[in-house]
C-alpha cells in the first residue's frame, strides 16, 4: 500500500487493484479540547473514536448503496478500523456540504442576530471550501460556478442529494429516539465516469445528534445506533 494523503481523521492509502483505502483514526475535530464537527482543525483524541466512526459509515454507506444512491463505499474491516473505497476526484481542492435541520454551531454564530439557539432550519444547506488557512468559508452557488469548482447542474444534484441524504440519515437516528441537527457530507466526482459519489464518512464525528436536549457524544452515538 501507498500512503497517498495523511488527513484529520482518516490517511488515505492507494491499493494495488485502483481502489483506495481509509484508515480511520481517533482524532476528531474541534478546538481546546471540545468536540465541534464543523471546526477545522483536530481538537481532541479520542480512545476508539475511529473504529466508532467506520462501524457507524459501513451502518449507512451499506443502506445507502442498496438504495442505490451512487457512494465510494466498497467493504469495511472492522479489525483494521480501515474501509476500502472506489476513487474519486474532489471538487476544486474539496468542498464540504451542510446540512442544518436547527439552527446551531457556526450557523449561530454568524446569524445570532436573527436565528435563536436550536430553532427549526428547513434542511439548510451551504458549502464551503476546505481551507484551513481561510477557515472553511463558505461560498455561494454562483462563485463555485464562476471559479470553475462546479457546475449549475452539478450544484443541483449536490444540493437534492444531501438534503435525501441527510433526511434518510434523521429518520434512522429517529427510530432510535435521536434528532439530527445537522450533518456534514462530502461528494466527488467517480475517477473512472465522472458520475457525483457521496465519499468520506457518515458518523458521530461530521454530525449533532441529542436524545433530548442532550448532545450524544460520536462514541454514544455509534453505541446507541447499532444497538440490537
């Protein structure tokens, strides 16, 4: 193996049959030590945090690709937290997409003037640029076309799939008593036809999820989800 990308959360290795895998880690984003999925940088470790992640991803990526909504995802192995995924090109140098089902983290920081703590969004997506150094702004629809990162049209499928996806990913946590507040997924385009995969990670690591008014923590979250 090949150890093409070293990431947040996740080193990307490339395999000798064009696939690629993604060893998960138990690094998770935030800042002074304080989970945050929309934050940028790694905030705090912690022990199993990884392998929580992958059995949560395998847990939807599998429902999603027998829905058949186009995904990287291949096979998990759970022994080597690692999970083998077809190759994909990012848009631009990559993009995240959110989507906000109440109004929280960075979506209340920026609009506290208008928008209360925990009040009902409907299905609010935005992008935003992977930039470490800009802090992930986000962009609108006409500047991802302008600058050449995405199309009109590829913006629209972007937009309806995350909502199906992000709604299909409520209602599971719904049958368990849990509520989304949002969610942060990420898409490419398929190395080989070009056709838009959702890639990356489904888990407690890029979501908000309470029982309540209590936030689940991503290990709770996967322990909660996979119960019998």
């Amino acid at each position: 193996m090949e150890l093409i990308y070293t990431g947040k959360t996740k080193d990307v290795f490339k395999l000798e049959n064009e696939l690629y895998l993604l060893k998960f880690k138990d690094d998770v984003t935030g800042e002074n030590g304080v989970f945050d999925p929309g934050a940028n940088t790694v905030g705090l470790t912690i022990d199993g945090a990884g392998l929580a992640g992958l059995k949560l991803t395998s847990f939807f990526y599998s429902k999603l690709n027998e829905l058949n909504v186009p995904t990287h995802y291949v096979e998990a192995n759970f022994d080597e937290a690692t999970m083998t995924v077809k190759p994909a090109t990012v848009f631009g140098k990559g993009l995240e997409v959110i989507c906000r089902f109440k109004a929280v983290g960075s979506f209340l920081r920026r609009y506290g003037a208008y928008a209360t703590e925990g009040q009902d969004l409907d299905s609010f997506v935005e992008v935003t640029i992977k930039d470490d150094e800009r802090l992930d702004p986000p962009i609108s629809e006409d500047a991802l076309a302008m600058l050449d990162i995405l199309t009109h049209e590829e913006y629209a499928i972007l937009k309806q799939r995350t909502i199906e996806i992000s709604k299909f990913v409520a209602a599971e946590l719904e049958k368990k008593g849990l509520t989304l507040y949002d969610i942060k997924l990420e898409f490419g385009r398929d190395a080989k036809t070009g056709e838009i995969l959702l890639i990356d990670e489904i888990s407690g690591g890029n979501m908000r999820a309470y029982q309540g008014d209590t936030y689940i923590e991503p290990l709770q979250l996967e322990k909660i989800m996979l119960a019998e």
